[in-house]
C-alpha cells in the first residue's frame, strides 16, 4: 500500500472595467458557468422575477456585447425563493476557445458580472488542461482557499459534495444556503470564471448520513437539477444526480452515492449496494464503452478513509467494480473523493483486484474544519506517454503532495 497523505494549461483572464463600475444589482445571485461542451455552455443566473437578463460571449473582449442571448426563467421552480431562476445557453461556440461574456440586468452591467472560460476540444482530442476538485463548503469558514485555487488557471472545476450544510431535503432551506454561499465574493468568482460541475454528498443531499431511505429525496433531486448547471442528471429509467461528461481523452463518470444508497446499518453483504444496481450497471457500460485515455470516477465517499461511511463498508460493491474493471481489462481508471476534511492521495491496497494500481485523489476541505486544502490535477495525453499529476495544495499556500502517474502504470499490462 502506498499512502501519500497531507494535513488537509491555458490562462484564464477576468474582465477588467476601464472605470469601476457598480455591483450587480442586490439580490442577484451568479453567474455560474456549468456544462461546457466545445460549441456549448451553460450559465446559471438568480435575479428579481421582473428583472431582464441577457448574456454576451465574445472571443474578442472588445466585441463582448455585441450579440445577446436572453435567459429563459425556470416556469416551475422548487422551493420558495424571492426572485427567478434563470438559465441561457450559448451556442456555435468554437472548441480549445477563450471567451469573454458579460450578464446584463435591465440594460446594466457590473464587474462581478463578467467572467470569462475556455471551450475543451473535440472528444478524442489529444491535449493538456488541468481541473480542480473540492468537497466541503461551510458558510462562515475561511475563504482563502477559492483565492488559490483560482490562481491555478483551471480549465474545470468539479466539486464532490457537501456544497452546503443544510441537512435537510426542504428545497426551500436548500436554495437559502445555495444562494448565500454563491453571493460570497471569493466563491462568486470562481463559479463565474470556471466551469464547474458538482455533485452531492449527505449534507446537501438530506440529514447526516443519509440514503435511499430519506424523506423527501425526491424533492431534493429535483431541486439539485435547477441548483447547478451539470449536463444531465439520471437517467430516463433511472432518478439521481449522476451524470458523465468528457475533456478532450478524459471522461469523467460522476456517480450519485446517496439516492440509492442502502443505509450504513445494513449488514455487510452481497445485498448491501452503494449505487444500486441500475446506476451500477450504467457507470460499467459507461466504462467499457469509452474510448478515452483517462477515465475518472468521482463521488462524495471515499473508498476507505471513512470508517462508518464510504465503500470501506460496503465490500461488495466495492470488489464488484473493482472486479469489473479487471475482468473487462478498463485502463486509466482514477477515482476522486471528498467528505474527510482531509485531502490525500493513495494507491488503493485492494489495486490487485482492480489490475493496477487504482489512485485515489480525495479533496477535502476547500472551506471546511483546519485542514483548508484542494487537489489540483493536470492531465496530459499529447505526448506519447500521458500523464496524470496531483498536487494538494493547503490553506497555507504550500504543497503539501505532488505525484505524477503515466497511463502505462495505471493500465492493464
């Protein structure tokens, strides 16, 4: 076993005004940059209901607002909320692109109101970018850690759960702690300026701890889907908040470890199930379908860092994706984690069932407990040999791992 643990690409720009400019307008609530595909992105607003909204994108920041593209208001949203949910796609986009845009309420802009993002290429593409990962975001924690990673210059951001602390599945208490983490100036900044994808984990999914058994998980799901801008959620068959999307030779599978999740009480057996078998089934054909050189799985538990929680207790589903990634000879599979308040990164002891060495990068947390920390990971398949590097990056500025691993030592042999 092999533990490397700690106590906790292409530029991106911010739009800079010639002259200050006002803030937005009170009760505003983003942008947020989600889904980006390489002619596409998804932007997601809050505004007073009566408010005109439009977005403007441009590679050429002094052609910014030349075009608009108006934002269409969410007709049923979940929970109550004093003002409208609102969501704009851009289209015929250019992929490996920089672009500015801009949000313009009533006619009006501000700084924090501009952003700027990169397009990823073509699937298949060979490339380099580098992505962050966070989990555990408490209001009222220390912020520094946003200011760091933005200093990165990621091309994405993924953040794996406990993206607030409401413990509940009440989308109305949902949206209110949503809503005043996204008006934080440090957090604001980096939702506006680099794409993110996020998925939960027990905190903003329902109670501490909770599973398939939680009232009201329906309504929680159905929340989560208008809170974030990820490309789906589900499948037609199948409810939950896991989703895939790809990067150039990397896709990522992010799978939803709570809605299907038998309890953690349950006896350790072959009936006990972290993803339910429908989602189980969709992650592995998923897997065995990808033509990608990397392929990441990401969700909320650990594999073994948790005690009373994660796959360390739920050894079947652990040995049966572990399993299925030998017997079916899937190469470059890397998992990522959150939720320990504690950020690591480790070669899992079971690797012999998986047929090299599985990595796990747990980032946890960015906002939460002493250990402020986030992984950054740069992924490189334009060379002849591609290669993944993490480093953990603390509160403190230091750097506290930096490992690097080729795609011939995480593949079948």
């Amino acid at each position: 076993m092999k533990l490397f643990l700690s106590m906790g690409c292409a530029a991106l720009f911010l739009i800079l005004p010639c002259s200050p400019l006002p803030a937005a307008p009170e009760g505003t609530a983003g942008p947020l940059i989600g889904h980006v595909t390489p002619t596409s992105a998804s932007i997601w607003f809050f505004a007073s209901r009566d408010a005109r909204c439009e977005i403007f994108a441009s590679p050429d920041v002094a052609k910014v607002f030349n075009t608009p593209v108006k934002f269409t208001p969410i007709n049923k949203p979940v929970g109550k909320m004093m003002g409208a949910l609102q969501t704009a796609t851009l289209t015929d986009l250019n992929p490996d692109t920089f672009y500015h845009y801009g949000v313009k309420v009533d006619g009006e802009t501000a700084g924090n109101l501009k952003g700027s993002f990169r397009t990823p290429p073509r699937p298949g593409t060979p490339h380099k970018f580098r992505m962050v990962l966070t989990s555990c975001m408490k209001f009222g924690q220390p912020l520094s850690s946003w200011n760091l990673l933005r200093a990165e210059k990621p091309h994405l951001h993924l953040t794996v759960g406990d993206t607030h602390y409401a413990d509940t599945t009440d989308p109305t208490t949902q949206w209110s702690h949503h809503l005043r983490y996204r008006r934080v100036p440090e957090f604001a900044a980096v939702i506006r300026n680099i794409p993110t994808y996020a998925m939960w984990d027990d905190h903003d999914y329902g109670p501490n701890d909770s599973d398939k058994t939680a009232k009201g998980k329906e309504q929680s799901l159905a929340g989560w889907k208008q809170f974030w801008g990820n490309p789906s959620a589900g499948t037609a068959t199948t409810p939950g908040a896991f989703f895939k999307f790809s990067w150039g030779e990397v896709d990522f599978f992010v799978v939803d470890g709570r809605y299907h999740r038998s309890p953690d009480r349950t006896p350790d057996d072959a009936n006990k199930r972290m993803l339910g078998d429908a989602q189980f089934n969709w992650l592995l054909e998923g897997l065995k379908a990808s033509r990608a050189k990397f392929k990441v799985i990401a969700s909320g538990s650990t594999l073994d860092h948790s005690r009373g929680d994660g796959w360390r207790i739920y050894t079947f589903s652990r040995h049966r994706l572990f399993d299925a990634v030998k017997t079916n000879r899937i190469n470059g599979v890397v998992y990522m984690s959150g939720d320990i308040h504690n950020s690591l990164v480790w070669e899992h002891p079971e690797s012999n069932r998986v047929g090299y060495p599985l990595v796990e990068v747990i980032s946890s947390g960015i906002a939460n407990s002493g250990n402020l920390s986030f992984a950054v990971v740069d992924f490189d398949t334009i060379g002849s040999e591609p290669a993944m590097r993490v480093r953990i990056i603390m509160g403190n500025r230091k750097t506290a791992i930096d490992r690097t691993w080729k795609l011939s030592e995480i593949s079948h042999k």
